[in-house]
C-alpha cells in the first residue's frame, strides 16, 4: 500500500515536471567527482552561518574570496592579518577541502605601502621586487602543504586590444618582469603547490590570445607554471557555445592544466567596468526567462567542461549562493544579480538540477 501511495506521488512529480534529486544526499562534488573538483569562493564569515553545511554538502575546494589578497593579509609592511585567512584555511583543513589560494600579485586590493618608498616617492624597481618577494615567502610558507595551488599573478593583461599587459604600478615600475618573478618566488616557497595565472574576460579572441601569448611564454621561458585560471565571469550574454568551446580548445593548447577559478553567469548583459546606476537598473526581478535562458547557459557551461575534462582540473563558483554576490555592486553597486546555482534560502535552483544532469 505504501509502495503503491509512493509510486503514485512519484508519478504525480514527473507529470507536473517538478526536477526530482535522483538522491538528496548528493552533492555537486559527488556528481561531478569522476570528473573534476567543484570549489566556492568563501568569506570567513560565512563558514560561521547556516552556508557553511551548503559548502560541506556540495562542494569539496574553496578559494578565499578576498582574505588572502594583498591589501587584506598585508595592511602594512611590517604587519601581516592572517586571521581571515587561517580560519577559512583551518575549516578545509578540518573537513578534508581542498584550498585554492588567490591570489599573490594583483593591481586591485593592494596596500598603498609597497609602491611608495620611506620619503613618499615611488618605490624602484629592487625595493618593489623585494617586497614581492618577502610578500610571497611568507604567506606561501604560511599555508604550505595546505593550500594546493595558487592563483600567482591575477589580471596582467590589458583588456584595450592594441595593449598587450595592463599599465599597472607593477608594470610601470618593474618592466614585465614581476611577472615570471612572482612564479618563482612562489615555487621557491613551495616546490609542491600548483601554479596559475588567472584572469577574466578569456573568452574575448583578442584578450584570449594575450593571455595565451604570456602562458606559453613563461612556459617556453622555464618559469614554474602549472596552469592557467579562466575566471568564468560570464553572462546570459556570452559566451555562446562556439566561443567557449574555442576558448577552451586554445588553452588547451598550452598543454597545462585550465581551472576555471570563479565562475558566475550574471543574469544581465556582461559589462567589464563599474557605472553608475541608471533608471534601469531598478529593476531587478529574476524572471522566468531570466531563469530559462541562465539554465541553459549553466548547462552548456558544464557540457562544455566535461567534453574538455582532461584539460580542466577544477571548476570553481565566485560566492556561494544568490543571497550575496559580489556581483550585486559590480558593475553596479545595488543591483541585485542571481548568478549562482543556490538561490538566497540555500535551495537549489533548477539551473543546479541541470548542471547536475551533465555527468550522467
Ligand atoms: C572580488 C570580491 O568578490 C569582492 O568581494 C571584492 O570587493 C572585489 O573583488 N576577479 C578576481 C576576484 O580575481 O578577486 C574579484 O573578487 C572578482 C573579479
């Protein structure tokens, strides 16, 4: 009698096209474990909330989402802040996730310190390769053998397409060389940990082949590199298919491993600049075709993955669930985005029920 009662609910389900979990105990990490590691972006703050038994059930990586960044861990130069840091650390270290570290060598969220010397001038060139160096030592030797790999150099890369590397401080006063220095100061600090260089908008043919350009010429060049971060901050937008398929081909083509290191689908047309908000942008509801069309974005994201599963060694969600994003102030501050596959009561949305589908 049960049974029957049971079967006949079941069918009722199906019939009102309601997605049903093939097993609730499962999660992201479980369904995609033949495949590659499925990480979040996290705050220390939020392993202390109810998100924190989300991240255990779906996920085995996280990346700190701004705690180990220059200007957070590194105020000043005689002062590090690692208590962020360790905690987010200690909690993968005590339930057995893997921790992707990000990031080492950026132009954003840096400490006005390390560009200025003792009178208030620009810093030279040895000063700044010094800090880089000291900076790097310390927090690599910090988390050695508990952070497996490493987003080294964040964002080089030019996004105006008649400039190859970004017009940073670290380029303007180092020449291009911070970069292969960074690599090997971190390899120096840890023979074991895994190299990348990440950065965003690689799904532009033009910003594509830079970053391709840098990869293999580190590569050529001996650098220790291991591999290559596609932040995946993408939209309902783009990339289409045939633009993620390529990119994902080309990079390949380095024969090092891909990570896509914070991935995101913003349910509004992808900008790469901060603006001011306009009448607009007010309106803010998730719609239903809103929710279709990222459903089949997220779907061929992640046949897109798995078709390039030997090349891609991790996928990795920038925040974790729609109850706070960074993208809700990027472009535009208080503009609420839906980008993640949890939505802001923690429950799966049917975008995750689709991704889910992929490894079957
Ligand atoms: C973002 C964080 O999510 C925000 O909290 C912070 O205010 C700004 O940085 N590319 C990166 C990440 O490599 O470090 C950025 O993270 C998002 C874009």
């Amino acid at each position: 009698m049960n049974r029957f009662i049971l079967a006949f609910a079941f069918v009722a389900c199906v019939q009102a096209g309601y997605s049903q979990p093939s097993s609730s105990e499962k999660g992201l990490k479980d369904y995609y474990k033949n495949l590659f590691p499925i990480g979040v972006a996290v705050s220390p703050q939020a392993l202390k909330t109810d998100e924190a038994k989300l991240i255990l059930k779906q996920f085995n990586s996280m990346t700190p989402e701004n705690a180990m960044k220059m200007g957070p861990i590194h105020p000043t130069e005689s002062e590090y802040f690692w208590t962020h840091a360790d905690s987010i650390v200690a909690f993968a270290q005590r339930n057995n996730l893997m921790m992707r570290g990000h990031t080492l060598c950026w132009h954003n969220q840096t400490p006005n310190w390390l560009f200025t010397d003792a009178n208030g001038n620009p810093a030279s060139k040895e000063i700044l390769l010094q800090r880089l160096k000291e900076h790097i030592t310390s927090v690599v030797t910090r988390y050695k053998g508990k952070v497996y790999a490493w987003d080294v150099v964040n964002e080089a890369i030019s996004d105006k397409p008649d400039e190859y590397l970004r017009n940073s401080e670290w380029l303007k006063i180092c020449g291009e060389e911070y970069i292969a220095k960074a690599f090997q100061y971190a390899h120096e600090a840890d023979p074991n940990a895994l190299l990348f260089y990440n950065d965003y908008n690689e799904i532009n043919p033009i910003k594509r082949e830079k970053i391709f350009k840098l990869v293999k010429g580190l590569k050529d060049a001996g650098v220790p590199i291991h591999g290559v971060g596609l932040q995946g901050h993408w939209a309902l937008n783009e990339p289409s298919r045939l633009q993620l398929d390529s990119t994902l081909t080309r990079f390949s083509e380095l024969g090092l491993k891909i990570q896509i290191t914070e991935l995101d689908i913003s349910v509004y047309p992808k900008e790469h600049n901060a603006r001011e908000r306009k009448a607009e942008d007010y309106n803010s509801t998730f719609t239903k075709e809103k929710e279709a069309k990222q459903i089949e974005v997220y779907k061929m994201c992640f046949e897109l993955f798995k078709k390039h599963k030997n090349a891609i060694s991790g996928v990795t969600f920038w925040n974790i669930s729609d109850r706070h994003s960074w993208l809700d102030n990027f472009p535009v501050r208080g503009r609420k985005d839906y980008p993640l596959l949890f939505d802001k009561d923690l429950k799966p949305k049917k975008a995750y029920w689709a991704v889910v589908e992929v490894p079957k």
